[in-house]
C-alpha cells in the first residue's frame, strides 16, 4: 500500500523486490546483444598459460599455440622470402659497409680528436660492433638460445644452480645461462684469444650482463687450476668441443672435471660424438669411465625451435659408490 506522506511516495518492500526481478531478466536477455557489438580479440582460456611453470625455461604448449594464434591473426603465415624481403631502415648497408664506415668515419656521428677517446666508456672493434662473430659457427646464432634450453629445461635447472662450459667461445650458448644464473655461478674454460675479446668486449657490455660476473679464464689443455676448488657444478657441458680435441685430453679432462661435478646429481653433456669413449669399444669405455668415478646415462636427440636441425647429447654423472 502506497501512502502520502508531506508530498512524497513511499514504497513498499513487495514493489520493490518485484521492480529489481523485473530489472534483472530484462537485463539477462539484453545483456548478449550488448556484448556482440564489442570487436576486442579474445583467446580462449584454454590457450593461455595461466600460473607460469616454476623456473620455467623453454617456451610451453600453451606459448607456442599462443604464438601460433598471432601468426594467423595477423595473416603473417603466408611469409615468403623473396616478397617479404626485410626492408632496413633509412640508411640501409651490409654489415661489410657498416663496418668500413665504422673505420673510415667511427659512425655515423662521432667526436674529432681529441675528443674521440673520451666519450666511449667500453671501446669496442668495429667488427664486433657489425656483429661478424655471430656468422663464425656454421648455423645460426640463435641455436644458442637452443642449447640453453635443451640442457637446462633437461636437468631442471634453477638460477642457484653452478654451471660450467668447456669452451665457450664467444657466448653463444653462455650468455643465456649468465642472465639465467644467479651472479658469478656461470664459469667457462675457453682458449681462443679472439673469442675472448667478442666475449668480454661485446656479448656481456651488450646485453647488460656485466653484473653477473661470470668466470671466464682463458686456458687450454683441460687446466682447471685457476678456478676454485670445492666448487661443485649442478652442470658441465662441451658443445661440439670434445670432437676437436685428441682423445688422451679429453680423458684428462674427465678425470679433472669429475670431483668438481655434484655427486650424483650433476651431469655432464657431450654434443655431436663421443668418439673418445667409442673408440676404444664399449666395455673397455665403460671401465675406463668407471675408474674415473662416472658413469654413461643415455644419449639424447635435440630439435631446435626455430630452424631445422638437431643436435646429439651425450649424458653422464658421477658413480653410486
């Protein structure tokens, strides 16, 4: 029942639950054609990672469909070389141009003498800064990126874990595990002088890594010497450095290497071959690694993500005694 009161109208609780269901289902049929106007790209929820693996390292099921999705959306699955030939920019030159500028002119703009010496803080040559060294390893650069995943989404790896690469050569594969790894866990043994300086005067500067301090010490015939002792790695690896070496050092090597590997839990990976276990016939080999405290686990056949190729590794750990 409604009643004046000074004017106003008051209503009752019954009228008003009846005017807000009113409300309600009027809305509910609504609501879908509201809704459909809107354009916004949606993705299903079954294609989005929703709680991210813990340390996860290699792209998930879920990235790549994402990845896939975004190619198809953006009609960028038809890519032909010759007709979507990459366009450079408003100054286009090769890298051999770029470098010849580079030492005629020192760039594009750059100080006169003698004020050319002191506004570069970390003087890098002009064929690191073309990137020549990127082209020195017979596949692309990017299956560094390849490597990395591989061998630390195998072994699980986590940013406190230790890593050593025998043969690093210009940071390849190493500059990934250095952002990775918690400050100074990266080390490396490498004996190529001009490797080195890519490595130090380019790859960490330029990808902001000097923070991390990897252990970098130029040597060679498997000298550990210069790193600490009691440092035990969670991981050590060669790619594709043991098939250039003679058999009788790398199995110098593996003798030094294998008290610096975490008992039982740490791994030792070989790429390519392992001709220097191989070539003295398979029992012999397995006594031989055997009196040096390792063990032979398996051997693995690695795709890469983003050009067709694959690599073989070979899979090793310290002895149960």
């Amino acid at each position: 029942m409604n009643h004046n009161h000074k004017g106003g109208i008051v209503v009752t609780v019954p009228v008003l639950v009846s005017i807000l269901a009113s409300t309600s289902i009027i809305l509910f049929f609504l609501i879908p054609f509201l809704s459909s106007t809107c354009k916004c790209p949606t993705t299903p929820s079954s294609q989005i990672a929703q709680t991210p693996r813990e340390y996860q390292i290699s792209p998930t099921p879920e990235d790549i469909i994402w990845w896939k999705l975004q190619i198809r959306e953006n009609q960028l699955d038809d890519y032909n070389e010759v007709k979507n030939k990459l366009r450079k920019g408003i100054n286009p030159r090769t890298r051999e141009q770029q470098l010849q500028d580079l030492i005629s002119f020192k760039g594009i703009s750059h100080y006169e003498e003698p004020e050319a010496s002191n506004h570069t803080t970390l003087l890098c040559p002009g064929e690191l800064l073309v990137e020549e060294h990127h082209s020195n390893y017979g596949e692309p650069w990017a299956g560094g990126r390849d490597v990395f995943e591989f061998l630390a989404e195998l072994v699980r790896l986590k940013p406190e874990a230790r890593v050593l690469e025998i043969g690093c050569g210009t940071l390849r594969v190493g500059r990934h595990f250095i952002q990775y790894l918690d400050s100074q866990h990266f080390h490396c043994l490498e004996r190529d002088e001009l490797s080195l300086i890519a490595a130090f005067r380019y790859e960490l500067p330029s990808h902001g890594l000097l923070h991390k301090r990897p252990l970098i010490v130029k040597g060679e015939d498997m000298d550990f010497s210069k790193f600490r002792t009691g440092f035990e790695y969670d991981l050590i690896y060669a790619s594709a450095v043991f098939l250039h070496m003679p058999d009788t050092l790398v199995w110098v090597g593996l003798e030094r290497l294998v008290n610096r590997l975490k008992p039982y839990d740490g791994r030792i990976f070989v790429s390519h071959n392992i001709k220097f276990c191989s070539r003295l016939g398979g029992e012999e080999c397995t006594k031989r690694l055997s009196s040096l405290g390792l063990e032979y686990l398996k051997k693995h056949t690695h795709d890469s993500l983003l050009f067709n190729h694959y690599e073989i590794w070979f899979e090793f750990r310290r002895s149960k005694r």
